[in-house]
C-alpha cells in the first residue's frame, strides 16, 4: 500500500478528557487498529490504576501496546518507538488508517520526530560528573557544558542539574558535544500523521478527573494496589494512584488522605501533560466530543 495513502491519527490530550473512548469510536468507525502511547498500560500487572480499556473494547478493536509487558521487565521510550515504527510499518502493509492514542508526550514526540541516540556512559564517569557536582555546586556543570557544547547549553534549562550531569557525563565520555547525539535516527515517516489534541475547560477536567478516581477505587483499586505492593521499590510502580496507596499502607496516610492525594497528582499530572502539548506538535485542537472528531478527521481523509 502507498506510504502517501496511509493515516496516523494522534489522539492526545491530558489524563481523564476521554481519549480512550473517543479513540475506541473512531476506530470502529474507520475500522481500524489502536496503538497506545501510554507508558503505564504497557504493564500486565496494572489495570485499574492506569485505565486500561474494558475487555469488551478490547475484544471489540484490536489494540497494539496495552498490557504488553510486565513491570518487572527493563522498558523504556526507546523499546516503544523501536517496536511501535516495526508494528506500525506491518500494519500498514495491509491497511490505511490507524489510530494512535495516549497522554505520554515523550512517547508521541519520539515516534513522530525520532528520539535522542546517546553513547553508553562508564559508571566510574557518571559518579566522577556526580562527585565535581556535589564539591563543587551548579555552577561547575553549567560552566563545563557551556565550555565544552554551547548550543545545547543555549537550550537546556540551566537550573536543572540532573540534564547538565547528563549533558557533562555524555561530553566526559565521548569527547563530542552533547547535542552531536541528537535525534540522530529521526528519519521521514512513511505514513501522513494527523494531530489531535483534546482540550476542555481547566475546571471541568478536574471534576472528570476527581469522578475518574473514585470510579477506580469503585472497581478495586486498593486490592490492585496491594497485590503490587510487594514490589513498590519497582520504577513501574513509582506512579500516581499506586504510590499515594503504598504509603497508606505503609501508615504514613489514612486512606482518605491517599485518596485526596491521588486526586491532586493526577490534576497536577494532567496540568503537566497540556504544557507539554502545548510545547511540542502542531495539534487540531478540539473538545473531547466523538462527533467533533469524527467531523475533523472525515475532511482531512477525504483529501
């Protein structure tokens, strides 16, 4: 099938606006797959906690990186757009539209423009970089870099030590500037991509999000949340819904004090994802109404 005549449409937006279903209805419609961008329902283990699909709408389309992969397993948002581009590109052998939907920005970014390809670092560098850091303060790492690769010193946020100890360990260890690894492997994709972006008044999302939790704790998120606790200490677990409960358990909150707590980290979480969007991607920006999208994606395939 012609690259030229095959659609990706990105359905994004903040967490609890209603992609999923919007997403579940389009597809139906088009009569085509789903791929996640969603870095927490890759996870087996994780359901409630993260909103995978209904099995009915998982029995009803079929749906690419949802529950893929276990928490103990090493997954990163390199895998996923390695393995994504590979699924996408068979897909795509035998059919026209595909629908990608999820609220992880990095995911999106990485699939669509390329992801950053950097050098392996030696731990005894990283903790040299660690070291200078610690005797020596901020200034050190902001001076190394701004010496050593003065246009990503340009970009980077100066007052964050962890990318300006990344910047210097890659620098330390390579001998080139840190923006010479770049976006190395970003080549042309072989497929139209169209961008939606699902966007609600501020106030109204948060009443959807604080709906969301209570419907999760109505569906067993607390028993969810304690058959994982044994392995909290998991970079998988580290996530908002799962940790509030672990301190619970741990007795450092009551329970409606996790409750209120992963109410407001999922709204903080969700103010967090529109300045990412908002940063990153030319988006048709829409209301998280089916008929709406539906409308926009009819004119934009017609042509």
């Amino acid at each position: 099938m012609d690259g030229q005549d095959n659609s990706l449409i990105i359905i994004a937006g903040p967490t609890g606006i209603g992609k999923s279903a919007i997403a579940h209805a389009l597809a139906k419609h088009l009569q085509c797959d789903i791929f996640s961008a969603d870095s927490r329902q890759v996870y087996k283990e994780m359901c409630i906690g993260t909103a995978v699909p209904p099995i009915a709408d998982l029995q009803e389309v079929h749906y690419h990186f949802i529950q893929n992969v276990s928490i103990h397993q090493q997954y990163d948002v390199g895998t996923y757009v390695e393995q994504c581009r590979e699924a996408l590109q068979l897909y795509f052998q035998s059919h026209q539209h595909a629908i990608l939907v999820g609220g992880t920005g990095l995911y999106i970014q990485a699939l669509t423009q390329g992801i950053d390809t950097f050098p392996e670092v030696d731990e005894g560098i990283k903790h040299k970089i660690k070291d200078l850091y610690q005797k020596d303060g901020l200034a050190f790492l902001q001076e190394f870099v701004q010496i050593h690769d003065e246009e990503y010193y340009k970009s980077v946020d100066k007052n964050n030590p962890r990318r300006l100890m990344r910047a210097a360990e890659v620098i330390l260890s390579s001998g080139q500037p840190y923006s010479s690894f770049r976006l190395q492997n970003n080549q042309p994709l072989p497929y139209t991509v169209q961008y939606i972006l699902l966007e609600m008044e501020r106030s109204d999302l948060y009443q959807r999000i604080n709906h969301r939790v209570d419907e999760m704790l109505e569906k067993g998120l607390v028993e969810e949340a304690k058959s994982l606790y044994q392995w909290r200490h998991l970079k998988a677990l580290d996530t908002v819904g799962y940790k509030e409960l672990f301190d619970h358990f741990d007795g450092l909150l009551t329970l409606q004090e996790a409750v209120d707590l992963i109410k407001q980290n999922t709204r903080r979480y969700a103010k967090r994802q529109l300045t990412w969007f908002n940063k990153f991607g030319n988006w048709k920006r829409l209301p998280p109404e089916y008929a709406e999208v539906e409308k926009y994606i009819k004119v934009k395939l017609m042509k």
